[in-house]
C-alpha cells in the first residue's frame, strides 16, 4: 500500500518503512500525520477525492539534517561581474510508520441510528391505537 502525500510544498510518494527528507517541520510530537492525501492504492485499488481524504499516514520523526549544498554562481559576460554563493536547507528525517484507509464518516452512521427509533412506532403505541380501534367500533 502506497501513498501520495503533500510535505513542504512538494509530493513525496510513501509506503510503509520508508526514510525520507522533508522540508524542516517545527513539532514537539514525536510523530506526524498526514491528511488529507492525494492518492491511495491498496493492492492495485487505486483511492482518490473523497476516499484518499479519510486515509491517514503517520509518521516517526528521526532528526533534523542539513541537505544537500545548492551552488549559485552569477555571472555576466564581458564585465567583470561574478558572484558564488551558496546554500544548505535544513531538512527533517521521517520514518513512514503507517499508511491506513479510513472508515465512513461517524456522521453518517449517528444520523441513521437517530432516524430509526423515530420511523418505527413502540410496541404499546401500536396495541393502543389497535385497542382504540377496536372500542370506537
């Protein structure tokens, strides 16, 4: 089961155990969910929209490292212009723990639970309104 996540503006795609560096993320938790997601597959059942928005990935967080450094040499021709710099983003270790579906909303199931005892009558509401027939008879 893979997933499609969003992280410091970038997709990172994720399954189960994986290692991966993120932009640096600012916590005091030991771990981090993801959600909403953007794509899902379970076992060749690929989940998107409204299914991969209940679908939930946690992760460990590992540590805080520098990236890789980004050489920017500037330079016009012809006029003695030339600048270097450099840079290193600090980045966030995780690791995927788990990547689960998510099960129906809790809203739907409450209101169906609601609506039952109204639709159906009690058993001594209809005896009485059978007794009442019988006496106006």
């Amino acid at each position: 089961m893979y997933a499609v996540i969003k992280a410091g503006g970038k997709q990172h795609k994720v399954k189960t155990g994986d290692v991966l560096e993120i932009e640096l993320m600012h916590t005091d938790d030991d771990t981090v969910t993801f959600q909403p997601l953007l794509v899902v597959d379970d076992d060749g059942k690929t989940h998107y929209g409204k299914e991969a928005a209940q679908a939930v990935v946690t992760a460990k967080l590992l540590g805080e490292q520098k990236g890789d450094k980004v050489h920017v040499f500037k330079y016009k021709n012809k006029s003695g212009y030339a600048r270097r710099q450099g840079h290193r983003q600090l980045m966030t270790l995780i690791e995927i723990a788990e990547v689960k579906l998510g099960s129906a909303p809790k809203r739907a199931a409450a209101q169906t639970s609601e609506h039952k005892p109204d639709t159906k009558p009690a058993k001594d509401e209809t005896a009485e309104t059978a007794e009442a027939a019988e006496a106006a008879e």
